[in-house]
C-alpha cells in the first residue's frame, strides 16, 4: 500500500501544488470513483462521465499550483464537474440542433 494513503487531502493538495504526480493520483484515485457516479447522473451516459471526470482532473493537474488554496477538495471537485458537465451538455445540444435544423448556431453564451 502507497504512504500516500495515509495523506490527507490537505497534505495532497499541498504536494500537488508542487507538481507531485504521485500524490495527485492518491487525489484521483480517492474521488473519481464517486464523482463518475455524480456525473453520469447528470449525463446518463458512461462513456460521457468517464471524458469529463478525465477533463476535470486535467484542468485541475494543469493549473495545479492553485490547489494548495482549495481548502475542500470534495466541493471544489463537485462545482467543477457540474459545469463542466452541463457546458458538455449544453455543446452537444447546439452541435445536435445544428446536424438537425443545417443552420449556423453561436457557439458564444
């Protein structure tokens, strides 16, 4: 078993921050699990939650050094997901009525 287990999310965040891949997947491995679960709610689809838990964890990995000042990890990770998922939702809606009606829509809220 990893010593990162015996981390908490604090003490991850702080070595992510820093750039530790190993403590950042601690992080993954601890929450994408559950948030699936939240998004595929959302979106119904597999296949779909898995691209966004994926595109969430990125974001966060490629802004990383503003995770040493998340104080709740679980809550940041939630409001990402929820928009992340509904502007995933709201572009393959558009990109949907598009292919439907031939017409041009802005892609601009």
């Amino acid at each position: 078993m990893s010593d990162l287990f015996l981390y908490s999310d604090q003490d991850l965040l702080l070595k992510g921050a820093l750039g530790n891949e190993h403590a950042f997947r601690q992080l993954f491995s601890r929450y994408h699990q559950q948030l699936g679960v939240y998004v595929y709610r959302i979106t119904d689809s597999v296949d779909l939650a898995e691209d966004i838990i994926q595109d969430v964890f990125l974001e966060i990995w490629m802004s990383r050094e503003a995770l040493a000042g998340v104080d709740n990890f679980k809550a940041y990770l939630v409001v990402m997901s929820k928009n992340h998922t509904l502007n995933c939702l709201l572009k393959l809606s558009r990109e949907r009525l598009k292919k439907k009606d031939g017409r041009i829509i802005s892609t601009t809220v």
